[in-house]
C-alpha cells in the first residue's frame, strides 16, 4: 500500500506548494520542512504562517512540506489549510479566528 500525500498550490511565482504526508504518531506531531527562494529573509515567518494553520485543526500529525517562491502570508495559509482538508482533517475552531491580526510579510 502507498503512501498519502495530500497537495495544494503550485510552485510558482508568488505561490507556494503545500505537501501534507500523515503518519500515525500523537496528535499535534507536525514535522515541517520550508524550502523558499525568499528562506533566509522569511523563513521564519512562513514557517509560523504554517504552523498557525496546522494548529487550527484536529489530530495533526505528519510532515508538512512547504515550497515557496515568495507567496504571501494568506496564501501560504490557504495552501496549508487546502492540504491539510484534503487529508481529512477538520478544523478545531472557526474559520479564520486564528488568523484575525496575523502578521504580513
């Protein structure tokens, strides 16, 4: 049997891709991997952009890979979040509560 990997986005200009990869470990054990042509000034903040997501939903744990070309904040959001509702998983709060005031790069 194959491995699941769930994806959204493209790498393209201005986009990122986000690769979910679950694996059966303790709810919230989220390995996660940034590659980004933008890494060493916004690395940081793609990955908490990430993260806020992954925390909005219930029994996270995987990989979550994230190739980005210089996508904004929300998109890297939404593409964590596409990937993540792909593999199944449920959001934990509403839609968007996390995210009120969230940074922009």
């Amino acid at each position: 049997m194959g491995e699941s990997v769930f994806a959204a986005g493209s790498v393209a200009k201005s986009d990122c891709r986000a690769t979910f990869r679950p694996y059966s470990a303790e709810p919230g054990a989220l390995d996660l991997v940034v590659r980004s042509s933008v890494g060493a000034l916004f690395g940081e903040a793609i990955e908490a952009a990430a993260r806020r997501v992954a925390t909005e939903f219930m029994g996270v744990s995987g990989t979550l890979e994230i190739d980005d070309d210089g996508a904004l904040d929300y998109v890297i959001e939404a593409r964590v979040e596409a990937a993540l509702r792909l593999a199944g998983l449920e959001r934990e709060t509403a839609p968007g509560s996390a995210r009120r005031g969230s940074a922009q790069r």
